[in-house]
C-alpha cells in the first residue's frame, strides 16, 4: 500500500512539474494561443461549438488531420493561419458543420455575405494560406476523426 502511494505522488509531482514547467514532448506550436487538446477540440467541432476553438486547437485538428489522411508533406497551419481560421468562424458565426455546408451555399450564391476578417485578407494577401490538393484529402477517413 505505501508503495502505490509512493507512485500516485511521484506521477502526481511529475504532473505538477509539467505543467507549470511546459512538457518537453509537446511543441509549442500548439500550446502557446489558448492551448487544448484534439480531445476538446473534437468535442467543440461534435458539440456546434466550433467559434470556441483556440488557435491551438485549430492547429491540433489540422495535424490530426493530415496525419489520418497520410499527408506527410502537408504544410503545417502556422499560429497566423489558426488565428484567421479562429477569426473567420466567429465573425461568420460558424458554430457546426451545419452552418460551415450552409454557409457554403450561402458563399455560392451571395458572395457579398462573407465576412472576411482583416487577419485573414493579410493572409490572403500575402500569400499566407496553406495550399491543399485534392489528393491531399482523398484518402480522409471521416469515421477515423469521430466525424462520419
């Protein structure tokens, strides 16, 4: 019994540590813009949450994403791009993938309806989005991200 206290403390005080001191094994990337995890960003994208998202949680999908779909070579979304994606789905009030399909057709029809924030025409401008081919995605597997 003294032991499996021993343990619990140990892991208890390595948790501590980490957390105030940063984990070495998790890329800063991903933890410096309001941070989460794919577990709280998969339950906003599920729960018509997605205006919550953080960049990082952005960035997390994104990762996640490109490696269901073996997309090795894949850019990498930069904390510029996961702040105009944040950026965009708020000022277009996108909370579900719902409103994403109807704001596509809406985009169709009315493109004077979109609202494009300044963070994303700078990007846009600039040349600063991620280019995806179709083969990119051909391979994504819905069902394996929790989406299908």
């Amino acid at each position: 019994m003294h032991r499996i206290k021993s343990i619990a403390l140990g892991g208890f005080a390595a948790a501590m540590l980490l957390s105030f001191g940063g984990c070495p094994l998790i890329p800063s990337r991903t933890t410096n813009q309001g941070g989460g995890n794919i577990l709280s960003a998969g339950a906003k994208i599920v729960g018509g949450q997605l205006t919550g998202l953080t960049p990082d949680e952005v960035q997390i999908v994104t990762d996640t994403v490109a490696d269901v779909a073996g997309a090795t070579d894949a850019p990498q979304v930069t904390d510029e791009q996961a702040q105009a994606a944040v950026d965009f789905l708020r000022a277009n009030n996108l909370n579900s993938i719902d409103d994403l399909n109807s704001f596509i057709e809406q985009a169709a029809n009315d493109p004077d309806s979109v609202v494009i924030p300044p963070s994303v025409m700078a990007l846009l401008e600039a040349g600063g989005l991620p280019q995806f081919s179709e083969s990119d995605l051909e391979d994504l597997d819905l069902e394996d991200l929790g989406l299908g």
